[in-house]
C-alpha cells in the first residue's frame, strides 16, 4: 500500500461522507450479526428448519466482507491511499 506523501486535508463534507458510510457500515454489520443471532435461534428453537436457515447463515459472512471491503475502498480513495 502507498500512503501519501504530504498530509491529506479532508472537507467538512468528506468527513461527513466518511461518517455517513461508516454508519452505514456499522447498521450492515449489525444487521447481519442480528440476522445470524436469529437464524441460530430459531434453529435452537425449530431443529426442522435447520436445512431452510443454512443459506441464510451462510450468506452472512460474503455480506460483512463486502461492506468492510467497500469502507476500506471509500476510505483508502477519500485519503489518497493506492494499493501496489
């Protein structure tokens, strides 16, 4: 990774934008957390369903990865960060 040079300076909006996205980062990976605690319940609860929830579960951790990776992206661009 390349970092920049010369201190970055960030907007009032970049930074917002960057709050923004963060939030939305944290509702996604609560969501799914959320999701996974449910499915595992219910599955507890409900052993027939167990077969019906496995996709559910297993979708989770792709969703996660692709939120975290999308923040590090906005992130990396918003602070002039380039991958080698």
């Amino acid at each position: 990774m390349t970092q920049p040079t010369k201190p970055v300076t960030l907007s009032v909006e970049q930074i917002g934008e960057l709050n923004q996205k963060l939030s939305a980062l944290r509702h996604d990976l609560n969501n799914s957390l959320s999701l996974i605690a449910a499915t595992v319940a219910l599955i507890r609860h409900r052993p027939t369903v167990t077969e019906q929830m496995w996709n559910t579960l297993a979708e989770q951790p792709r969703k996660i990865g692709e939120s975290f990776s999308q923040f590090a992206r906005d992130l990396e661009a918003t602070l002039h960060i380039t991958r080698s």
